[in-house]
C-alpha cells in the first residue's frame, strides 16, 4: 500500500501526474503503488522506478 504523505494537505504534483498519465498503458502497469507515491510526491526514486522508466527520463548534468 502506498505511503501517505507526511502532510497530509500535500497534494500530488500536477506535472508529474501528467507525466505518469502520458507513460504507454504497458509501462504504466509495471509501476507498484509505491514507486508512483515517490514519483508524485517528489520523493526519493526507488531503483526499480528509475530502471523502468530509463527510456523516458532525461539526466540533467550536475
């Protein structure tokens, strides 16, 4: 079962909901409940996260 947020007034981001939206049905039915909470709450990403959705993100340099 997902995390709750830790206040519980926050909301999710709206741009990464829409990102999540827009994942093909295929990528977006891989993602457990908990990796979606992290996503949208602008969490840590889990590795597994991050290693299913490697061919839509893009690494900023530091």
């Amino acid at each position: 079962m997902p995390q709750q947020p830790a206040n519980p007034t926050q909301k999710p981001d709206p741009e990464r909901m829409a990102v999540l939206r827009a994942l093909p049905i295929e990528i977006k039915q891989q993602i457990s409940g908990d990796e979606a909470h992290a996503f949208l709450f602008n969490e840590d990403l889990p590795e597994s996260l991050l290693a299913k959705l490697k061919d839509y993100l893009v690494v900023n340099p530091k």
